[in-house]
C-alpha cells in the first residue's frame, strides 16, 4: 500500500490523500427545503381558501374543506365562521329552468303513455284479440280501439258475452290508471231511424255508455270515465265498402295526452 502511495505521488507531483483527509457530503437535502415545502404548503392551502369563499355555494366549500383536512390534518383548515372571520351562508339552488321542467314533464307523459300501450298489447296478444282490439299512440295520446262486431250486434247496445269478457279484461287495466278516459262511441254512416235511436247520434252515444257502466261496474273509478257519441262523422275508413263501413263502427277507450299531463300537474310533478 505506501509502495503504491509512493508511486502514485512519483507520477502525479501530489501528495496522495488520505482517507481520513476526504470530506464527504452530507446524506439527504438541504435543511431549508423543509421549510420552503412548509411555506408552499401553507400558501396552497390559503389560496384554495380564498376560492372557496368566493364561490356561491357551501357545498363546493364544504367538500374543499374535508379534502383539505384529509390532506393537511384536522386542525390546519378551520370551520366556517369559527376562525378568521369566515362566514358563509347557504345559498338556495336554482329552481330548474322552464324548458327543463317542460321536458322533464314531457318525458314523463310518454313514458307513461307507453306503459299503457305496452300493457293493453299484451292483454290483446293473451287474448288472440288481433283483428278485434287494437292500441295506438298518437299525438293527442293512447286510442284503444274496439269493433263494434266485437261488443254489440247490428243496431243494439247489448253487450255479447265474448265483449262483456273482453271489456272486464280491459277494466282491470284501467282501474290501476287514475287519468280521465274517454269512451266514444262511432257508427257508420247507414242511416237507423226506431223509437229508441232516432239517429245514429243516439246509438254511438248510448253503446259508449254501455261500456262505460261496465268499466264502472268492474273497478273504474266513475269520476274518471265519460261517454261521447260521434255517430258516423269520425270515420276511419270509407263508408262505401262493407269492409270500411265495420271499421268505422268501433268503441274508442282514449286517454288523452293533455289528461295525463293535467293529472301529473295536480301532483306537483314538473314544477
């Protein structure tokens, strides 16, 4: 070892350094970092202080308050109007605006229309009642649609036991909707004149009269079901062939979309 300390400061001109004479650096930073991450620290946690009172709801504030505290400790954020003078009131949500109300509302009457029509479908399908009842969804809301070759013989207002069947099947979907249904009665246009139907008027009018006891009768609330008659100025179908003419002697169950809407309104809903 000195041989090679003696060679080694032959070749170089330099004393050779001991191990003792050699001053290493101290391990990990500066003692002043930790004080400059301190003061970091302390100033995010102020300005974030600052946004927050300057927001106008408390529970933006709220939530940036227990975010800092997870982060900084349960002591280092104070509470609201406890310390520094903070003092933050509540502010009232802002009512949904009007368009939102009307298609929140909207959506509402469709889904429900919906489910009626989805509903009366499937009652038809249980039923094999395809060319019988039929269930639409218009504008003006769900038209259930049922022929008169169904429900009545030519020219009377009995109700034939296969369509005072049917019509008790309807009845127990109709009971559980609280909306206003109207029952119109339509004729085709071959005149009738007796003592009890002078017109055709009177025989639309009293066949939706007909179903609308039975509806009553099996659970209906009567409050919310009335009989039209239309007699033949409603057709659906010409009135020159006979087939045109049984189209257009039908029973219609109809719930109007506005009825739906009314009743939603009376509950508060959309507002």
């Amino acid at each position: 070892m000195a041989e090679e300390a003696a060679q080694a400061e032959e070749d170089t001109g330099l004393p050779y350094p001991h191990t003792q004479d050699i001053k290493f650096p101290r391990a990990g930073a500066p003692a002043w970092i930790a004080t400059f991450a301190d003061l970091v620290t302390l100033l995010m946690a102020f300005f974030v202080l600052l946004f927050a009172m300057s927001t106008t709801q408390q529970e933006t504030y709220k939530e940036m308050v227990q975010s800092l505290r997870t982060a900084l400790g349960e002591q280092a954020v104070p509470e609201a109007g406890t310390r520094e003078g903070l003092t933050m009131h509540a502010v009232p949500s802002e009512p949904p605006a009007e368009n939102q109300q009307i298609d929140e509302l909207g959506a509402m009457i469709e889904k429900e229309m919906e489910d009626i029509v989805s509903e009366v479908r499937e009652l038809v399908l249980l039923n094999k009642l395809g060319g019988e009842v039929s269930v639409t969804k218009t504008e003006d809301g769900v038209v259930i649609t049922m022929s008169n070759l169904l429900l009545f013989s030519r020219g009377g207002t009995n109700l034939s036991a296969k369509g005072r069947d049917i019509l008790k099947k309807v009845a127990a979907v109709l009971s559980k909707l609280a909306y206003h249904v109207k029952i119109k009665g339509h004729t085709d246009s071959s005149p009738i004149s007796s003592i009890m139907f002078p017109s055709n008027w009177e025989l639309s009018s009293a066949r939706a009269s007909t179903v609308v006891r039975l509806l009553v009768e099996n659970g209906v609330p009567p409050k919310y079901v009335s009989a039209e008659g239309y007699a033949s100025y409603h057709p659906v179908a010409t009135n020159d062939t006979a087939r045109g003419r049984s189209l257009n002697r039908r029973v219609e169950i109809v719930y109007e979309r506005d009825s739906i809407a009314s009743q939603f309104a009376d509950m508060g809903v959309g507002r």
